[in-house]
C-alpha cells in the first residue's frame, strides 16, 4: 500500500514538473559524440546572428536570424512579447521591411520561430540530430571535416521549421577570443537590421548564411560555419561531474 502512494506521488510530480523542466533543459553543445567522435562547440555558444535583405517588390525584405546552438534565447531589453519568438526558442527569425532609403521599420514584418523545444506550448520538437560529415551517405560531404546539426520546430504558415548547420573544420584560426553571454542573451540590444550574410564568431571562425527557403514542405534555413571546433583532433570536452537532471529524476 504504501509502495502504491509512493508511486503515485511520483506519477504526480512528474507531470506537474516534468513539462516546464524538459522545455528549460539546454542543449548539450560541450560533448557531442558521433561514431565515437567527440565534438565540443560550447565556445561557440552565445547568441550570433545574420541577416538577408530579399526583394518583394515594391518593397525589400530584411530578415535576421538568431541563434544560440547551446541555450534557448530570451527576449531582448524592452521587446515586446509579440516581437520575439516564444520560450524554447534556439533558432529564431525576424524580419522587417525596408524603405526607399533602406530604414526598417521599428516593428517586425514577420517573426519565425525556426527551431526549439515548444512539446509544452505551440508544438513542435526540437530533435537535435547529427551527422559527422566523414562517414555521410553524401559524397560532397564525406570530403568534408566537420559535423551537421539538424533542429526542428513548430509549424510556421503552415509548414515545419528547421534550421541546419554545418560546422566545417578551420585550420590556423587562432583569432581573438570574443567574450560572449551563454545565457541567451537577456540583456544584450536587438540587432540592427542590415544585410550581414556571413560573420565573425569572436572565435576565429565565421557564420554564413546560406539559404532560407521551403523545400519539399519545409521551411529550411541552412548555415555553414567555419570553425577550429569543428575539427576532429581539437581539444576533447572536459567531462563535468555531479549528475545530470534525468539520472537524479529517475534515482527519486
């Protein structure tokens, strides 16, 4: 009798906390292992963005992507809650039309939540999947050092959202090292709407846009990044002790 209340209490727990805890969990940027290769790109971690200026005559179309590979972001200083994407976001688009004169408007045309965790809000699992580049079916890509990260998200005008981006290997980029927040970047300003395709990442490397478009019945935003942490024989993760929050879940 006693064992069943027990049970019971945690079959309670577990759906009152449950779904607000999996929505916060980040990602695991720092130890990636994919056949048996380690990756540890939590020095990329932070919030970067780039931004595309398409035409949609008569008028042009400013569209900034943001992204945080190992934290969800949050809103920017003062945005209001309809100009950002919703909690669980790892992977968001904005976008904002242009004048004669190339000025954005101050509110957004568009706000596209690409990729993130939203099970417990619009819908929408990210699925986080990876690909080392040596042993892809693709032959293209089997001549590449690096890895492939696929997120997913909710439907946005009625197709899925994904973002995938392929970190390749960088040899000799010893930049300087840019401090950035790894915590979304709360208190960071929102970036100014200009056409910034391709970036430095603070680390040496640097972050291209590629594409946005819908393929099959896809939104699918695609970047390359060209990183030192995307090479194989880079420095291994260190391994962090203490117990992870599924380990302690389930011990309870």
């Amino acid at each position: 009798m006693r064992s069943n209340i027990a049970r019971d209490i945690t079959l309670l727990y577990t759906a009152i906390l449950l779904p607000s805890l999996v929505a916060s969990i980040n990602l695991n940027c720092e130890s990636i292992v994919v056949d048996k290769t380690h990756f540890n790109l939590k020095a990329l971690g932070g919030v970067h963005a780039v931004s595309t200026i398409t035409e949609h005559p008569p008028t042009k179309i400013n569209t900034t992507f943001e992204l945080n590979i190992c934290t969800q972001l949050k809103p920017h200083a003062g945005q209001p809650k309809d100009e950002h994407c919703p909690g669980g976001t790892y992977v968001c688009g904005t976008q904002y039309k242009l004048d004669a004169d190339g000025v954005p408007d101050e509110k957004p045309y568009g706000v596209i939540p690409i990729a993130g965790q939203y099970t417990t809000t619009i819908g929408g699992d990210i699925d986080v999947k990876y690909t080392r580049l040596k042993t892809s079916a693709s032959h293209a890509d089997s001549q590449n050092e690096g890895l492939r990260m696929e997120l997913h998200g909710p439907k946005y005008t009625g197709k899925k959202q994904k973002a995938i981006i392929e970190f390749l290997c960088l040899r000799d980029s010893d930049g300087e090292t840019e401090k950035r927040q790894d915590d979304g970047g709360a208190s960071e300003e929102r970036p100014t709407p200009s056409s910034r395709e391709e970036i430095d990442d603070g680390q040496g490397g640097k972050l291209k846009f590629l594409s946005y478009m819908d393929e099959e019945d896809e939104g699918v935003l695609r970047m390359r990044w060209d990183t030192k942490y995307a090479c194989e024989d880079a420095d291994a993760p260190e391994r962090s002790g203490g117990w992870g929050f599924f380990s302690w879940f389930f011990f309870m």
